[in-house]
C-alpha cells in the first residue's frame, strides 16, 4: 500500500460555487482519490474553503455584515453543495481556523529565516471612494506587454505574464469603475527570483503533465519577479514580526495563506484523527506523491508560488537555509488542471448572471447525471462548453438508456426466471461467454491506466464502450428465449450479472451514488461506494468557534471495493428491479434555457440599479463637496 496525496483547489468563499468550478476541481479529483482508494492506496484528499483577501471585505460590505459572517455563510453553502456532490474529502475545512493561521505563521517564519521573505516598499492601488487597498484582481486595464483588454492587476490571461497593477495601461477598478490612486507602502516580499532556478529545475523533472500545464508553468521563468506577500488590509492572518503583528491593518495576503491550506488541512486532519504527527506519512516522506487539482486560472500558484514557498520553507533556494520543524516538504508529483467550461456558449459569471449554480442543478437532477456529464464533456485538456441538450442527451442515452436499462434488464430477468444469482455452470459456457468476462476483467487495466494519467474523458468512455459490448451479448444470447435449458439460462444470466458487476467497479468512481444501487440491485450487501459527510465541529484552537467539515470514512475490505473483478455470490437473493437512471424529458432543455434567460435579465436589471445608485451617491458627494468649498470664507 502506497500514500497518495489529494490537494483539491480552495473555493473562495465570496459565493456560492458554479458547474464551470466543480468541473475543473471537484469532479476529477474525487475519481482520482475514489480509483486510488479502489486500488489499496492510503488516499489523504483535503480542502477547504479560501477565506480571506479584500474580495471577501468588498462583498461583506455590500451584504452589511462582516467578513467573517460572510465567511460563515458561504463556508456552509460550499461545503453542502460539494458533499451533496459526492466529493470524498477525508476532512474540507477553512482558512479561519486558528490551525491555518498557526501553520502560516510557522511557514513564513522559517522562510524569513532562510532570506526568501524580505521588507521593501510597493506602490499600491487605492480606492479613491473608500481609502481601502484594491486587491490586484480587482483592477483592469489593457496589458503593458501584448496589448490585450481586460488585463487583471496580477496577470494578463492573453499572454500569461505576470502583472502588477500599477503597470496597466489605464487602470480602472472593477468594483465601481473608479480610477485607483497608487501610494508608496512597506511591505514583505517573497524573493521568487532567489527561488526561480530551483523551482524551474523541478518543473523540467516532471513527466506526464498535460501539455499546456507544463508550458504555461515554464512560461513562467521568462521574468520573474518578487511578490509583496502582505497588504494594507485588516481581515487577514497577523504578519509574525515584532511591530507588524499587533497592527490592525497590515495582513498576509490571501494568495500567500491559501496555498498553505494544504499542509495546515492535512495537519487538522492528524490532529483531528488523534494523532497529531500521522499527516508526515504523505508530506514527509519523498516516496509519496501530491496530486493537486484546480481550474487553469490557477496553475501560476500551484507550479510556481506554492513550490517556491516550499522551497523556501525547505531551505534549498539560491541562498540555502535550514528545513523548518515541519519539513522537508514534499513538492507536488503534478499539478492537474483543467481548461474552462463555459455555458451555453457564454463564460461563466456569478456576477453578469452566466451560470449555473450546484445546488440548484442537483435540486433539479440527480446527483450522478450530473457528475457523468462533467465527466464526459467537461475542460479536461480544452475548453468545452455546458449545454442543457447535450446534459439531456449524454443522461438519456448513455446513463438511461445503455447502463442503467441493461442493470434492469439483467436483474429482472435473474428476478423472473431465478430470484437469485444462479450458479455458473461450465459446461455449458461458450467462447462467447469466456469472451465477454475475459474483456470486462482486462478493462481494469485499461480504464485505471487512464485515469492513473489523469486522462478521465478515455477511462469513462472505454467502462462505457464496456457497458455497450455488455448489451450486445444480452441481445445475442437472448436469455429471453431460453426455454427449456436452465443450466444454461443460468450460465448466460450469472455471466451477464458478472459483466454488470465489473461495470459498476469501473464506474465506481465517476457514478458513486447510483453505484450502491446497481450493487444492490444485484443482491449486493453493505456499502459499496461510501459517500462524504459533513459534521460539525469546534475549532481545534479557538474555543466556541463551530464550523462544518466533509468528512468520511473509506477503507478497502469494508466499505471500499477493490478495483478488481470481484465474483458475485451465488444465491445473493435479487428483487425486482427498480429503475436506476430515468430518463429527463426533453422539455427541460427549453425550461432551463428560459429560467437562465429570466435570471439573467433580472440580475442585469439589478446591476444596472445599483451602478446608477452608486453614481449618484457619488454625484451627491462630489455636489456637497463643492458646496462645502464655496462655503468656505474668501482670504
């Protein structure tokens, strides 16, 4: 048994989460983690939610509460949403704990130590309205390097470089439209250029990444800058430096903490379990690879930022340095991103109303429809595109019509003709028969090498193709018609249920939920795909704060089947089946696609009352300010 490492990306809690996210971070890493459980592996899937940074003060403001009321909320919406999508989390928690900050804390110390974390001065952009330091993906201009619109304050995502806001060309803020004002201020900075030839030495070690991954990531290294790791902000993780820590108003920034939420959740994990020092086992230890998971528009932090503070933490930089107490930190094994997923041919955004949120998607369809679909069509290695259609149809025709009808096929008529799996009698087995248990034992291979190589799309379509041949062999041995040979009808009907069973291994960890049916359905006990729970819990360092976590628990030879041809049991009783998928009418394409047009135009309708408020309550102030002015007495 080898330990695996899960890294999921952390939701940022500003809102609830959309398809376009799950599709990028959630589903593909959930197969990964329920394939490597299935092969016998010490699975360790953490996550949580990302909590801090001015995007989160900026919506707390609008709603009238505080940061970390919104934090709550949100933290509680994310994390039903990605239980009730089946996401196996060995523990998804939050980047508020006392936990994460101690982690933190202990991470930029010893990177201080070592001489990667260093105080300089930065010019920051300032909201002229409010005072409050914008954060840099909140500004747009046009990028000083290729030219493109719509460049963000941090990167430009037309040529992938890396920006900072004072550098774009006409710079306006995205929260108002404003112009920010840039102010000179102390900050600390990670040193990523003392970082730079070790971590690209890493990167040009890795094998098997997808092709725009690795490029993108050493695209990277063409210039490379250092980043201030703090800001003028007072919702963040104290800066642990003696005049700094006790400053309100003076943070580590959310892209510096979140990162680290990987190591600080495998660390409340071990503690959680009772034993404070088990997360070692998949840190540690150098023979135990990382996997981490997230859309595209993270790839700079997980191959370029997250390695270099663990480089820095390690110690192995241009300027060397001791490991800290928590090292040596393992460097991730590969980074799996996904492309984007757009809707209906438009991009996904909360904020213009372009999407589909999870929890109203699930209320409306089931849960693995909606996990097959993702799996299926979704950015694994280039954009794609969420069509209500092709959601009906791929549910319709692949889950309704080809695996769940041949589930009910198989177990009614074993129902009808035995009322239990019947045995197998080789005698009167053909080459036919051979063939089909032959193909469905070998697909194991085929499919779990796929999905070894994060090539998920070609795993689901060979256990599909699998589902298809096991069709044709019930159309052509026609139990049906077997009248008179029960021996036989037996043998064709125990090697169909074997077949089916096979099946249902394979797709295991795309379709969990409908595959404890299809377990049972064929006279299968106990669980077979276990699922995710949340539990509330208090925090492990600041008594009276109450959270939720995802939870479970998943191990092989108890609630975990191994990813294997496993035999059925002969004289398991089988009931009369009911439906596994059923089949969505093809009027809800026109449904959804109106409930999408209506949502749309009434979020637009509100967007466009609350910019002209903002405008004139601007105006008003501009009016009284001059007012004030002319009041004034001539000298």
């Amino acid at each position: 048994m080898s330990h695996v490492l899960v890294n999921v990306a952390w939701p940022y809690a500003n809102g609830p989460r959309h398809i376009g996210h799950v599709a990028g971070f959630g589903v593909p890493s959930d197969v990964y983690a329920r394939y490597e459980r299935m092969k016998g592996n010490d699975v360790l899937m953490v996550s949580g939610t990302d909590e801090h940074g001015t995007p989160i003060l900026v919506e707390a403001e609008k709603e009238g509460v505080t940061a970390q009321e919104l934090a709550n909320r949100y933290n509680r919406v994310i994390a039903k949403d990605l239980c009730d999508l089946g996401l196996s989390y060995d523990l998804f928690t939050r980047t508020t704990t006392g936990n994460h900050e101690h982690v933190v804390q202990e991470m930029f110390k010893q990177c201080l130590e070592n001489g990667y974390i260093y105080k300089g001065t930065q010019q920051v952009a300032i909201s002229p309205s409010t005072g409050r330091t914008l954060p840099d993906r909140y500004i747009e201009g046009t990028c000083p390097i290729c030219g493109a619109e719509g460049a963000r304050g941090d990167q430009c995502d037309a040529c992938g470089n890396e920006l900072d806001p004072d550098e774009l060309i006409n710079p306006v803020s995205k929260i108002n439209g404003e112009t920010p004002r840039f102010e000179q201020t102390e900050h600390y900075f990670l040193d990523l250029p003392a970082l730079a030839e070790a971590n690209k030495a890493w990167l040009e070690t890795r094998k098997g990444w997808r092709t725009n991954v690795i490029n993108f990531s050493l695209g990277l290294f063409k210039e490379v800058k250092p980043r201030a790791i703090t800001r003028d902000i007072d919702w963040g993780i104290p800066v642990p430096v003696k005049g700094w820590i006790d400053n309100p108003n003076k943070k580590l920034y959310v892209w510096f903490d979140a990162v680290i939420g990987y190591l600080s959740a495998s660390i409340e994990w071990a503690r959680r379990q009772g034993d404070p020092e088990k997360w070692r086992e998949w840190w540690n230890d150098p023979s135990c690879p990382a996997y981490y998971f997230m859309g595209k528009d993270n790839i700079t932090f997980h191959s370029q930022i997250w390695p270099s503070e663990m480089l820095a933490y390690n110690g192995q930089g241009s300027k060397g340095g001791e490991t800290g107490p928590m090292g040596p930190l393992n460097m991730p094994e590969q980074v799996v991103a996904s492309e984007f997923m757009t809707m209906e041919g438009k991009k996904f955004s909360s904020s213009r109303g372009i999407v589909i949120y999870v929890k109203d998607i699930l209320s409306r369809y089931p849960v693995d429809a909606v996990r097959y679909y993702i799996s299926v069509a979704g950015p694994e290695s280039s954009d794609s595109d969420f069509t209500w259609a092709e959601f009906v149809r791929h549910n319709n025709e692949e889950l309704a019509s080809s695996w769940g009808n041949l589930v009910n096929r198989v177990a009614n008529l074993i129902n009808k003709n035995f009322g239990e799996i019947p045995a197998l009698d080789e005698d009167s087995m053909t080459d036919e028969d051979r063939g089909l248990l032959e193909e469905t034992s070998a697909a194991f291979d085929v499919v779990g090498s796929s999905i070894e190589t994060h090539h998920q799309k070609h795993a689901l379509a060979e256990a599909m193709r699998v589902v298809g041949d096991i069709n044709k062999y019930i159309s052509s041995t026609e139990p049906w018609k077997i009248k008179d040979d029960p021996a036989r009808l037996g043998t064709v009907l125990h090697v169909a249920a074997q077949a089916v069973s096979d099946a249902n291994h394979l797709l295991a960890p795309f379709l969990p939920h409908s595959a404890q049916k299809v377990w049972e359905a064929l006279g299968g006990t106990g669980t077979f795909s276990p699922l995710p729970e949340l539990r509330e819990v208090e925090d492990l360092d600041k008594p009276g704060f109450t959270y939720p976590i995802i939870t479970g628990d998943y191990e092989l030879g108890v609630n975990v089947h191994p990813w294997k041809s496993e035999p059925i049991e002969v004289g398991a009783p089988v009931a009369k089946p009911t439906p596994i998928f059923a089949k969505i009418p093809t009027e809800a394409v026109a449904e959804e696609l109106a409930r999408f047009d209506e949502a749309l135009a009434a979020r637009r309708a509100a967007e466009a009352e609350r910019l002209a408020a903002e405008k004139a309550k601007l105006a008003a102030e501009a009016d009284e300010s001059v007012a004030a002015e002319d009041a004034k007495p001539a000298e």
